[in-house]
C-alpha cells in the first residue's frame, strides 16, 4: 500500500545561463549494450502499427505516478473528468480561475472543497490538483498532464497522450519541427505547484541511424510561473548564481534505437549549466516519449518528465510538460 504525506494545510482546511534552439550541441549517445535497454515506451497500446491510434499513459511506479486514469475532456462544458486521485472533489475538473491557459494549452483544476454526502459537511480536498491539455490544430494528437503540490512528496497523479489517427513516415530526407511547451511542477521535500512554459524545436533524420531514425530536440526559452500567474523564473536565476540569466535549455541525447516504424519516439534528455571555463554541470535529466502523425509525419505530440534540485529550496523538482510541434 503507498502511502503519502498530505500537507498539513490541506488537511486542516486548506524552476545558469545557456543557449536555446539548435545553438546547443547535443548530447551523444551512442546507443546500448549487452549490460543497458532502450527507453522504454509508457504504458498503452499495444501492438500498434502506423495505422493505428495510439494511446500512452504514465506507468504506475509504486510511487504514485500514473494513478490518474480514464482523463477525459468533455469540450460541451470545458471540464476534465480524472479517476482514481483521492481527495480532488468529485473527479471533474474546471477551467482555473487564475491561469486558465499556458500558450495554447489550457489549464484545469479540481475543486478545494466536498461535501459530506449525508450531513453536507464541508471537507477540504488536497490542494493544487491541476490539470495541462493540448490539442493540435488538425484534432489528431493531444495530451494532458495531472499533478498536485498538496504533497510533501510527489503527490498522485499522471499523464496522457495520444495519436487519433495514422501517420505516413518518410523514408528519406529529414524533417523539421517547431512548436509549444508546457506543463507542471511539483516538489519532493516540499508542497506547492507550479507552471512552466517554453518553446521547443525537434528534427528528424529518417534516413539515419540503420537501427531507428536520429532525433535531436531543444526546449528553450522557459519561464516558471505561480500559480497565481506571477513569473518566478527570476528568482530560480538568483538562486543559481554565476550570472544566470535564463533557465538552461533542455537537449535531447541523440542516438541510434529512439524510434519505432509506428511512429513512436522515446529516449533521454537533459540540460547543464556552464562555469565561467566553460566546464558543464548536469542540472536536469530524465526521458522524452511523443508519436508522429499525419499523412506527412507532419505533426508530433508528446510528454517530457526531468528532475532536478531546486536551487531556491533545497529540494527535488519534477518537471512533467506536454509538446505538439508542426513542420
């Protein structure tokens, strides 16, 4: 059985200096051996071929990652429905009141407070459940991201995201891609939630590696806002010191074994501050997954999840954000 610690509030009534776009190198990784695996895809469709919709969703850890289930928006009311997170009102969520959006993307959250079925009793519900959801232009692909800062640890939650229909991947040349990012922070050691946005480029070589196409991409430009709206990117930088002045940009490892003849892509990214020698520091890493569609390939969606150290706190930060990007 998991068990976590709710804030105490909500019990009682109650994100150095580096460069953005395809100015950063890459990482190399020059793929696997005997003793290492591939990125693994999320939980979700099985079998599928690029014919097929594909649905992926964050896996249950143990940890309470991946306990949101059936996401569903309903577009007649702008709600979301969430299953399975404890203590988020009565499972739908509403457009925020404060952020209603992030870019393109919208933005949700559940109610701060239940009533007893029988007496009508107030009872609080854990704070800062919050709801990301992207659709792209064309309807076919979409994600949503569902965390909560009413956690000392990272709270319950999870993600989705999905191709609704085919995609017809190129056999020669490479692509270009460009588009939005955001999506939500929360803490390990302390409460609260937080925003993120960025803006994010992704290529495609479809004629290299032998084994999967190469894939490199670059999210930039980050800014990190409060829940009441209020950018607190600034004060991350204070925190960092030796001069930064814009959060580090998050680069792909490229390598051969990232990509599937679905459509599917999964690997690992991260990002580092530089001294003044030039000398880099990883500060952020974890895995990117996403699935191309279209008749061109000409879109893709997808999640990024990263930890780091918080350099305000102390503390460990996870960054969960959702991308579509066009060519």
């Amino acid at each position: 059985m998991i068990q976590k610690l709710a804030l105490l509030m909500a019990l009682l009534g109650m994100l150095a200096a580096c460069g953005g776009g395809d100015g950063t190198n890459p990482v190399n990784n020059p793929g696997t051996d005997e003793d290492d695996t591939e990125t693994e895809l999320p939980d979700g469709t099985d079998d599928a071929t690029a014919s097929d919709p594909i649905t992926r969703y964050e896996e249950q850890d143990g940890s309470g990652n991946g306990y949101a289930s059936d996401i569903s928006y309903d577009a007649a009311t702008d709600t979301f429905t969430v299953n399975n997170l404890g203590f988020d009102g009565a499972n739908v969520y509403t457009r925020d009141d404060q952020v209603a959006s992030l870019g393109p993307f919208a933005v949700y959250e559940a109610t701060d407070t239940f009533y007893d079925s029988i007496t009508g009793a107030p009872i609080n519900q854990i704070a800062d459940y919050k709801a990301v959801y992207g659709v792209s232009t064309s309807g076919q692909t979409n994600f949503a991201i569902v965390r909560t800062g009413g956690y000392i640890d990272y709270g319950f939650g999870g993600f989705v995201y999905a191709r609704n229909g085919s995609v017809t991947l190129p056999t020669t040349g490479q692509a270009a891609y460009s588009g939005d990012y955001a999506g939500l922070r929360d803490f390990s050691g302390r409460g609260g939630i937080e925003y993120v946005t960025g803006d994010m480029n992704m290529s495609i070589d479809f004629e290299d590696f032998d084994d999967g196409d190469a894939v490199k991409g670059y999210v930039f430009n980050r800014r990190v806002y409060d829940t009441a709206g209020n950018d607190v990117t600034n004060n991350i930088l204070d925190a960092m010191g030796n001069g930064a002045t814009a959060l580090p940009t998050l680069v792909f490892d490229v390598g051969p074994g990232v990509t599937q003849e679905n459509g599917e892509i999964a690997g690992t990214l991260g990002s580092n501050t530089f001294d003044e020698n030039g000398v880099a520091t990883q500060y952020e890493d974890g895995n990117y997954y996403a699935v191309l569609s279209g008749s061109n390939a000409e879109e893709v969606v997808g999640v990024i999840v990263v930890d780091s150290n918080d350099p305000r706190f102390g503390v460990d930060v996870r960054e969960t954000g959702g991308f579509i990007l066009y060519r």
